[in-house]
C-alpha cells in the first residue's frame, strides 16, 4: 500500500480541497455484482457509495450485451444485460446508495486510524471503512478519439457515450458523432430531430446495428436530416475537425460539439498501482469472506481469483453476500449481526420498503 502523504501545511496555510465524502462502504464499479454488492449490504445497514468509469450503471453487461439474452440467473429464465441491471437498479433503490459515474479511481491509501482514502481522476475523494472492487476485467472506458490535443475538448467540447436521456444538451448545436456500431447509429438517430446539423463519421460506410435501425438511419441520410462523412479523424484546429477521406482528401468539418462512439474496453489500470497482490491481473481473496491481503478490501467478481474461481455472474452474487458479512466486523466491530431472512423480518422489510 502507498503511504499516507504527510506533509503538514505551511504556517497559516489554508486547504481548498474538499473534505473526502465518508462512507462505510465504497463499491468500485456498477456492473451487477457491484449492484447486488450495494443490495446485500443495504440488507446488513451499511451505507454504500458507488463509482464506476462509464456514465450509467450496468458496466459490461449493458455496454457490451445489453440486448442479447442471459439464461442463468437464479429464478429469471431469461432476461438481458439492460434488463438484469435495470432490475437491480431496481432492487437496491429502498438503500438509496451514491452513484459517482464517470469516474476512475486513481489512488488507494490505508490511513492512520485503518480507514481507507480513495481519490479519482477528477479529484472526488472518499474516506471509506470498507472498499469492494467489483471492477470485472478492469474499468471500461471508452476509446479515445486518436486526434492529437483533442482531450484538451473532453467534457466541454467532446463527449463520449453520453447517456440518451442527456442528448438534449446538444439541442440547436452542430454535432459530429464519430462511430459505426449501434450506439453511434442510435446517437445520430436521436440527434438528428434536436440538432442544428448531424454529421456521421465513420472510416468506411458500413455500420452495426439492428438492421431496421441501420434501414431508418439510411432513409434520414438520404433525406438530409444527417450528413454522413467517410474516412478518419486526422487534426483538430479552429476551423473544425479534419478527416481524411478514403481519396486522401482533407475533410473539415465544423462542429460546436464531438460525440465519440467507437466502443468500449477494459484496462486494469490503477488498480495496479495499489500494492494489492495481484496474479494475472486478478486479485486474490479467501473464499470466507472474498477479502484481499489487505483488511478490509474485498473483491468480487470477475476481478478476483481463488481456487475453483469460475466467472459466472450467479458467482459473484455468491461473492458479495459473503463479502457484506465480512465487512459487518469492520463497520460494527462492537456487535453482533444476527442473520434474518427477508420472508420474515420486520427490520428487513422496514428496510425495503414492504407494506403489510
């Protein structure tokens, strides 16, 4: 683990940087195992944040997946990635945990008195008695626009994946969506009824996509409503963003805002920087209660190994049950938990929610 900063500030100095958000628990990463995470510990009453890289909780399972089917989940003969993870979304809502999207952490440090600082890549920090790595493969992130001085744009200028209830910031704007899988399609699609002008970039004109989705948007080519633009994103200058064509011609193209959908991948990223034990770019943990070397971190899910590890999301349920147990000693160290059943408990459905 890297050591705490301890360097004491100057005479009458003054820190500006906001107190760290406390939190008996914080889960790295929505997908669904981090989502049942947030479930199972609502059960035991202790409170979660939760931070995830990508804008919407889901992770792989909805980036990846989202329409295709999942047989195996207990009691759901079928479902799909969107669906399992607007269902948990669902089942947790009673606990109200903290979503922070969009952001990677970056920093782990145990502090004196045994809690845990976290600190992402924007500068948001969590002060944490227990933290659950629920990261699948590694954080996904999307796939950078390869245009020399373009991430001075993020956030203001240039977005990637945006969520589809978020479009509407781009109404009236010039948009270029950069992309030729079904989110680019659908972003293009939406865009093109609010937008002053869409423009479809992709490197050949070929997309993805259900094929009456990829029908509608060829009929809103051909009838104006979205320019499209074949070849690849080359420069950037005042004057817009330039593609060279497939003819080796200089495209510019003039834009108030860049939409980037060219697909999402894992990268384990700062967690290995962390001095976690690491094997094979899993973490180990013990199969009582899914703990790291380290007190207090746990892991869950595809992120971890143990004997017999086998990558199933029924798995990882399994996983973070134990792993809320195992935390019950650290963030009530004086008391005793009892087990209740949710057919039968009135604290439990008090906590949910149920009425009689």
């Amino acid at each position: 683990m890297e050591g705490q900063d301890r360097q004491a500030l100057g005479a009458g100095a003054l820190s500006t940087a906001p107190a760290p958000i406390e939190t008996d628990a914080l889960i790295i990463g929505a997908g669904p195992v981090g989502l049942f995470q947030a479930f199972q510990l609502g059960l035991l009453e202790i409170s979660c944040h939760m931070v995830d890289a990508l804008p919407r909780a889901g992770g792989q399972c909805v980036e990846l997946y989202g329409d295709k089917p999942i047989y195996d989940i207990p009691g759901t003969p079928k479902t799909t990635g969107r669906g399992l993870a607007e269902s948990l979304l669902e089942q947790i809502a009673p606990f109200k945990p903290q979503f922070h999207f969009g952001e990677q952490i970056e920093t782990l440090e145990r502090q004196d008195d045994g809690r845990l600082l976290l600190a992402t890549h924007h500068g948001k920090r969590f002060l944490a008695r227990t933290v659950f790595i629920a990261a699948g493969v590694g954080a996904f992130v999307p796939k950078r626009i390869a245009v020399d001085g373009i991430e001075r744009l993020e956030g203001t200028k240039l977005f990637y994946h945006p969520d589809a209830h978020s479009l509407g910031r781009f109404a009236g704007q010039t948009v270029v969506v950069n992309g030729g899988d079904d989110a680019a399609v659908e972003t293009a699609l939406a865009l093109a009824s609010i937008a002053k002008q869409v423009t479809l970039v992709h490197r050949r004109d070929v997309f993805q996509g259900d094929e009456a989705t990829v029908a509608t948007l060829r009929q809103r080519i051909a009838e104006g409503a979205i320019r499209l633009a074949i070849g690849q994103p080359s420069a950037l200058d005042d004057a817009g963003l330039t593609l060279i064509t497939p003819e080796a011609q200089n495209l510019v193209l003039p834009f108030d805002a860049i939409i980037g959908c060219l697909g999402i991948s894992p990268r384990l990223g700062p967690i290995a920087n962390w001095g976690l034990e690491l094997v094979r770019k899993q973490i180990p943990v013990d199969t009582e209660k899914y703990e790291t070397r380290e007190r207090g971190i746990f892991a869950i899910g595809d992120i971890n190994t143990y004997p017999g590890k086998k990558k199933l999301i029924v798995c990882g349920f399994h996983e973070a049950t134990l792993a809320a147990w195992g935390a019950t000693a650290i963030v009530f160290p004086d008391k005793s938990i009892p087990l209740q059943y949710t057919t039968t408990s009135t604290r439990l459905h008090e906590l949910l929610g149920v009425k009689h």
